[in-house]
C-alpha cells in the first residue's frame, strides 16, 4: 500500500525538480542576455 503511494509521489518531485532546474536557466539565460545588452549598449 505505502510503495505504491510513494512511487507516484517520487515521480510528482522529481517532476518538480526538472520544472525549477528548467526556470532557473531560463532565468539565468535571460540574465546573461540582458548582460551581453548592458555591455553592448556600453561599447556604443
């Protein structure tokens, strides 16, 4: 009764992490791209 609980749960928080690994870089890459923006606006 209980395995079969937490397999489901499991797959739920591993679906979790791979959602929050995914928006982070996403995050991140916008960032750097508003970085590199920064810079070039700098160098004009």
């Amino acid at each position: 009764k209980c395995a079969r609980l937490n397999r489901p749960l499991q797959t739920i928080e591993t679906d979790v992490a791979g959602i929050i690994k995914a928006s982070r870089e996403s995050r991140k890459e916008k960032f750097n791209d508003e970085a590199t923006e920064a810079e070039a606006a700098d160098k004009e």
